[in-house]
C-alpha cells in the first residue's frame, strides 16, 4: 500500500471521530449503561467500549471485573457516585459516532491521524531519490 492510499483511508477512518475533554461534573452513567454528557454539537448517550469502560474504571477507582457483572442500574448507581466522588477531575474522551472508544486523563494530547503519512512520505521519497 502507499502513502496516498494511507492517507486516504486514515481520511475516511476519521470521519464523525471526535474528542473532548470533560469535566467530571459534566458526566453521568446512564441507567443502561450509556456515558451522557454534551458532546459540543448536542448532549446524549454515548456508548462505551470494553477498553473505555475498562479506563473509565480505572479513572473511577472501581474494580472492572467486579463493574462488568453488574447490572446496568447498579453501573450507573456505582460511576456515578465515583464520578461525584472525584468530581475535580476532568477527563479526554475520544469516539466515533455514538460510541466512546477511549476514556482517558484530561492530560492526554490527541494527535491528529492525518499528519502520520507526511513525514514517513517524504523520507520514502528522499530514499528513492539517493
């Protein structure tokens, strides 16, 4: 595959991706388990991933063997008290769509796909040319 190819399908690939970063006041477990905050462009319910929901236990302090055999109301009950309990904290999150695929410190710096092409491009072409 070459480098334009790359770099078309990182295109496609991001496309309705996003990332925020939230404060933890802004956030609630829903009672079916859906992460709700406003996504800048409108609020909802954001599915998590099993790495998101892993991380966002991490964050929370909460035992992710023990979440995952909880039903979805006791999730919620559970996040969201940890959620308050460390209500300073923000959070980045990153999706796609209506799906939450990282839940991460407010520290994280998200790196644009885009960009990872362009420099590994042009040292192919530079060795081409010597």
């Amino acid at each position: 595959m070459d480098w334009k190819t790359v770099a078309e399908k990182i295109i496609q690939d991001d496309q309705n991706k996003w990332d925020r970063k939230v404060a933890g006041r802004e956030l609630r477990v829903s009672e079916i388990g859906a992460l709700e905050f406003d996504n800048g462009n409108r609020a909802g319910a954001f599915s998590l991933s099993e790495v998101a929901t892993s991380q966002m236990c991490q964050k929370l302090e909460i035992p992710v063997k023990y979440y995952r055999r909880l039903p979805d109301e006791m999730k919620a009950t559970v996040a969201n008290f940890d959620i308050g309990r460390l209500n300073g904290n923000s959070y980045f999150l990153s999706g796609k769509g209506d799906w939450i695929h990282a839940f991460l410190s407010a520290e994280y710096v998200a790196y644009n796909n885009s960009e990872i092409p362009r420099p590994r491009r042009a040292c192919s072409e530079t060795a081409r040319s010597l």
